[in-house]
C-alpha cells in the first residue's frame, strides 16, 4: 500500500512540523522564544521561527514523539496479525547493514532488555489477550524463543504465525 501523492503530502506534513515546533517552544519559553524572520534572505513575507536553542531542544522532544508513533503503530500492525516483512516494506526502512526490511523493522522498534532485543504487543486471539514478548522476523529453536507469551494453545495469527515460523514455512 502506497501513498497516492506522498510528495504533495510530505510537504504539508513538513509546514505542520515546524507549526508544532513553533508552538512547543512558545508554550515551554514563551513568545520571547520566537521571532518573525523572511522567509528567505531578502524576503518580504515572514515567518515565526523559534530562537536556536530552544528550537533544537523541541524539535528532538518531537523527533522522539514521532518515533514512539512509530513504535505504537508497529505493535498496532502486530496486533492485526502484519507481519515483519510488511511492517518494513511499510515503513520503506533500509538500514546500513543491508538487513532485509522485516529485520530492519525489528531493530527500529525493539527495545534492549539485558541486550536482547524484543517488540511487545497484545495477542487480539479470542482466549489468549496476552502481552507477547516479539524477537522479531527471524527463525529461532523454539516458538516460545521466537514470540513468546500466548496462552497455551493459542491458535490466533501471533499463535499460527510462530508455529509457520518455526517451521520455517513464514521467516
Ligand atoms: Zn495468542
């Protein structure tokens, strides 16, 4: 599933962004923290921009925001029953180790317990409900190595698709 006109809508979304900034900044520093400047060197129009440092600071706390959107979308398309392959090919993510995009996805989103990454999400099977513990696209030994947590017997897409994985039929 693609967008139908991502460019037109990037463009947007970016405006939007630095509206968002714009306003964090006024609200955490006040209106002192922002100022009207040209558009461009030279421009008549102008536009509110905040001050560097307290532009820097907001613009990481939204950055931060947005990858925790990423981050409850993914346990969303989890929930849904998508798979990792899907979730990157979504994402569109390449990383710098030429991983495949459903393992590229993993790395994104897991957190690092004792050094182990994993993906939490709720198992949606009728009968399970169950907080999953996720290892991501990769075959493992064990089911319960691979996506840990659903009730026994589990037949739901988290269920089947650990059983497809570790017999390798759904990598
Ligand atoms: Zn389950």
């Amino acid at each position: 599933m693609n967008p139908a006109d991502a460019e037109a809508a990037l463009r947007t979304a970016r405006l939007d962004v630095e509206r968002i900034v714009t306003r964090l900044v006024t609200t955490a520093y006040g209106e002192q923290a922002v100022s009207l400047r040209p558009i461009f060197p030279g421009a008549a129009s102008r536009h509110q921009v905040a001050d560097p440092l307290p532009g820097l600071w907001a613009a990481k706390r939204i950055c931060s925001m947005a990858k925790a959107e990423v981050r409850r979308f993914a346990r969303l398309a989890r929930e849904a029953g998508h798979t990792w392959p899907q979730i990157g090919a979504a994402l569109q993510i390449r990383d710098a180790d030429y991983h495949a995009p459903g393992e590229a996805a993993f790395e994104y989103v897991a957190e690092r317990i004792y050094d182990t990454p994993s993906f939490s999400w709720r198992c949606t099977a009728e009968g399970c409900g169950r907080l999953i513990r996720d290892f991501g696209p990769l075959p493992s030994f064990t089911a319960e190595d691979t996506e840990g947590g659903h009730a026994p017997g589990c037949t739901g897409h988290g269920g089947l698709a650990a059983h497809a994985r570790r017999r390798g039929l759904n990598p």
